[in-house]
C-alpha cells in the first residue's frame, strides 16, 4: 500500500483562467486555500475595490 501525502492545500496566491469564468485560490491563515470561482466583471469589480483600500 502507498504511503499517503497529508492534503494541506498550502500554497502560494493563484488565478486561473477555467472556461468562461476564474479560479482564485487564496492562502488563509491556519493552513488550506479559499477557493473562489468569479467572473471577470466581479474580478474587476474586485480589482477596483482592492485599489481602493490600499489606496492605488
């Protein structure tokens, strides 16, 4: 029998593009990754509303 790897799901920031819509995977504090499905309106709407809080 195969040794099993533990599944943590740690990584870096991501996007990717899956079909008509995009994949964010995104690292939270005590290991694992939220993993969001939006379209590119929403991203851009994300992407406005990020610039904003940090004020860019």
């Amino acid at each position: 029998m195969a040794a099993q790897k533990p599944r943590t799901g740690d990584g870096p920031l991501e996007v990717t593009k899956e079909g008509r819509g995009l994949v964010l995977r995104l690292p939270v504090e005590g290991g694992g990754r939220l993993v969001i499905e939006i379209s590119p309106d929403e991203a851009g709407d994300l992407y406005d509303t990020l610039g904003a809080a940090i004020g860019k």
